[in-house]
C-alpha cells in the first residue's frame, strides 16, 4: 500500500468531483464533432477543462483500485454529462436505445398483460389480445404470486415486470392466485414480441363515448382512426365524447400533432416550440406532413365528420405528460373541448433523439413547448376548466404524484424568474398521512363502472351537477425560492415524451 503527498491527495480530491460530468476528453477522441455542433456552440472547445478531464480519466485507470474498462468510463461519462443537464436529457446506450425504440413502436418480448399492484403481488388489470397470457386463460383480476417459483412479494412492480420480460422463445412460468380457486394455478407460458394497442374505446351510455390515448406511439393515429370509426358505426348520432389522457406520459410529436388535428378544424396550429437552434423555434399545424411525413396514407383522411363537432371533454391528471399536454393545451385554447381533472405535469420541453452510432444516441433537450395561444407548458402543465378529483373523497393516488417543477433540475418555464408561482401547502408529513391512507385503496380502473371523473364528464355533458374539487390552500412564492422535494412517487416513463426523431446528421425528421 502506497501513501499519497499532500498536494496529490489535494489535486485527486478536486478533481474527483468532475467525473460526473463526462470524461469529455475520452468522447473527443472517439468521436469527430460535427461542424454544425461547433458552430452552435459559438466558442471554442474548453483546452483547459478538457485536460483536466482527461488527467481525471488517466488517475482512474492507473490508480483506482481494480482496473476499469474504458467502455464503461466513456459511456458512464457520456450519460452523467448529458443527465446532469435537466431530468429528460439523457444517454442511451445499447439497451436503453433498443428498450426506446420497441416503447416509441409499441413493441415489446413479453407474455402481453397490462399490471398493476395490489397486497405486494402484480395484479393483472387485463390480458392483450392475442398474446401468450390470452391465449393461455390468464384473467383480469388475477393475482400473479411467484415468477419461475420464485415468491415476489415485496419486489417493486418494475422489478417483477424485468422477471417477466426474456427472450422471444424462453419460457416462463407464473404462479396465480384466482379469485373462487381453492389453489394456486401454475401457467407455463413462452414470451414473444407482443404489440400495445395505445388506444381504447367504447360506448359507455347510449349518445356517449369514452376514447382512452395511453401513449403516443407510431401506429397511435391509425389505432385511433379505426376505434373512432368504430365508435360511430355502433352510434351515430353520438351526443358527448370523452377524450381520456389521465396517465398519458407522452410519446411521440406527430402523434400528439395528429390526434389534436383529428378534432380541430383543418390547418389550425397545435403547438409551437422555441430553442437555440433555428429549426427549434417553428410551429407545428394540423396539416399531413405534420403527422405522418410526406410519404404513406393519411390515418386521418376517412375519420367520421362527427369528430369535429362533437361536444368534447378531456380527462387529465397529473399523470398526464408531453404530448397529451400538447393536444389538451390545444383543445383547450380552441375552445374546443372542456378540461377536467387535475393539473397536469407540466412536461413541456422538446427532446431530439441525436443518434451517434446504429446503436446508441443522445436524447437532448432542444426547445420548450408553447400553446397556440402562447402558453409554456413546461413545469406550469395545462390548467384544468374544471377541476375533479380522482374520486368523490380526494384526490386519490393522484395526489402522491409530483409535478415537473418538483424534479430536480428541471428546465423552468421562459420568464418564470420573474413570475410568482403557487404552490399547494403540502409538508412531507401531510403525505405521509396521505399515502398510509392510501394503502389498502385499489387504483382507480379509467373507463370502469367506478370511474368518477368519468361520471362527472358524463354528468357535464347531461347538465347534470358536477362535483368539483375543494380548493386549495395556497401562498403566493416567489419561484427561485421553491425547494423542490426529489422524491419520485410518479411513474417515470416520460423517457421518451414527445421525442422528435432525428436521422444521424442530427436533423429532425417532421
């Protein structure tokens, strides 16, 4: 064991702390930077921060104490740079960049079973149609308590979907609870690519429908066409139509372009972003090559007319992220639909997919998000017409979720510095109280019988009462002054939110 001099001890403490930032010297080498990067940079490449950087680098690899593979040190660098931006800016490498793009087509390996929790175990809300778990007799309301014979009590619900995920081909085998079984069933299943359908829809009551949008996929606005085609062929004369967008993280640009372009009137504006680069500061309108590129059919072209005129209402939450931002922000300054529920996430920033090599890229956050009418939505969210709560009582999970103001590092809106914000009186200890509250709760099943901001969207178009939310306590802060709290209670999957995809030159694809 060798000892260190003061003055090198001193010199490896201080630059420790830059390895979070990326080894940008090692990406320098590996990498040629494009001249359009440079240019937009408008100032030289940092010499002297790059050599510090790279003696970071060099210390690692002589003096750490087991050696150090290069590609991890360069990817690891390469991700904390880029996450050290805001919360949406991130690296993706091999995996990740694959796990991305199987979530922007709506494709996955698994077994094809949408879950959630309940009394620790991964309750299954429905079967996908035509997957192994279809097709296998697997049930809504089952329980799922071992994977593979292993218990998963106590593991987090991702932990037990990484379980159930594999290989195309692998097998798996499930342990289920039923309810009315006196013993457990044992279902052998074997996974593959299974497809998510990203849009549902139903008549609810006689004259009125409920169409639900759970992420912005690549096929989103042909599901869309032919579930609302659907819709009216079972009722033509449809008299309310619910648009629900409560837990929609987000997704892909056209698709949120695409959907709001199905209820507006043809050409309108849907939203408009603002960055440094020239082509981030445009505006995006509900014309085809917005939506689905100058090549292919339009999804839209044989949508039933009623879509345009019929009375609408949206149902957001603080679930609700990104692109179901986009199409609620534009519905809402049309005047084309009724806002209801819960202010959204406030996820109004644009992230460009840079790809570096086939497979790997970075996601970057390029530009804000702006309303027809002008309105950031970044970490201000969409402001409901009507606020509803999640149930009749409260707020329900809803209110354990955390708003894109609350993340740390997030990007604020333009101009916030000078603006006062409002922010709920909420101490750590008021939802602390709020979650054990909670406990033994079943989620709220969107478009079930149970569904009360449903009902109350039903009840708003009949002119029936609708019982709005109680309001809130609130102080007027000043917005540098706010201490977000980062404790993640939301779902996380905003990764892909409204992506933009761009070719390897790094020019958007629209």
């Amino acid at each position: 064991m060798t000892s260190s001099t003061p003055g090198k001890l001193r010199q490896r403490t201080r630059t420790a702390g830059l390895i979070g930032l990326g080894v940008v010297a090692g990406v320098a080498l590996s990498f040629q930077f494009p001249a359009v990067a440079q240019k937009a940079a408008g100032s030289p490449l940092p010499l002297d921060e790059l050599r510090q950087l790279a003696d970071v680098y060099g210390l690692i690899k002589s003096d750490y104490v087991e050696p150090v593979a290069d590609k991890k040190l360069l990817s690891e660098a390469i991700g904390g740079m880029v996450s050290s931006l805001d919360p949406h800016s991130v690296y993706l490498d091999k995996t990740a960049f694959k796990e991305m793009r199987e979530s922007m087509q709506g494709r996955f390996v698994g077994l094809g079973i949408e879950v959630s929790t309940e009394d620790g175990y991964v309750k299954i809300v429905s079967p996908i149609e035509d997957s192994p778990a279809w097709r296998a007799g697997v049930k809504s309301g089952d329980l799922i308590t071992r994977i593979d014979g292993v218990a998963i009590k106590g593991l987090t619900l991702d932990e037990a979907i990484k379980k159930m995920r594999g290989a195309p081909g692998s097998r798996v085998l499930l342990t289920i609870a039923r309810k009315g079984e006196d013993k457990a069933l044992t279902i052998p299943l074997i996974r593959e690519e299974i497809q998510v359908k990203s849009v549902k829809a139903k008549i609810v009551e006689p004259g009125y429908a409920w169409l639900r949008i759970s992420q912005f996929q690549e096929q989103t606005l042909d599901e869309l066409a032919a579930k609302a085609s659907a819709l009216y062929a079972q009722d033509p004369h449809l008299k309310g139509l619910v648009l629900d967008l409560r837990n929609d993280p987000g997704g892909l640009l056209p698709g949120a372009i695409g959907v709001s372009a199905a209820f507006l009137p043809k050409e309108q504006e849907i939203v408009s972003t603002k960055g440094q680069l020239p082509d981030s500061n445009q505006s995006f309108y509900g014309r085809r090559e917005f939506y689905v590129g100058r090549s292919g059919n339009d999804p839209l072209a044989k949508l039933p007319a009623g879509l345009k005129t019929v009375p609408m209402v949206v149902l957001v939450n603080t679930g609700s992220a990104s692109a179901s931002e986009i199409v609620a922000g534009a519905l809402q300054d049309y005047q084309r639909a009724i806002i209801m529920g819960t202010q959204t996430f406030g996820k109004g920033s644009v992230q460009t997919l840079r790809q570096l090599t086939p497979d790997t890229a970075v996601k970057l956050t390029t530009a804000r998000y702006y309303t027809p009418k002008g309105r950031s939505i970044q970490a201000r969210g969409i402001m409901p017409d009507l606020m509803v709560d999640e149930t009749a009582n409260d707020d329900g999970f809803n209110a354990l979720r955390e708003h894109e103001a609350d993340l740390e590092r997030h990007l604020g809106s333009e101009g916030d510095k000078a603006v006062a914000e409002t922010k709920t009186r909420i101490d750590m200890l008021e939802m602390e109280k709020r979650a054990a509250a909670l406990k033994n709760r079943k989620p709220v099943e969107f478009g079930g019988k149970d569904d009360f901001q449903l009902q109350q969207a039903l009840n708003h178009f009949k002119g029936l009462p609708v019982k709005l939310a109680p309001a809130p306590a609130i102080e007027v802060v000043d917005a540098q002054k706010l201490l977000p709290t980062p404790v993640s209670t939301f779902d996380g999957k905003t990764g892909d939110d409204a992506v933009k995809p761009a070719d390897i030159k790094g020019k958007p694809v629209k």
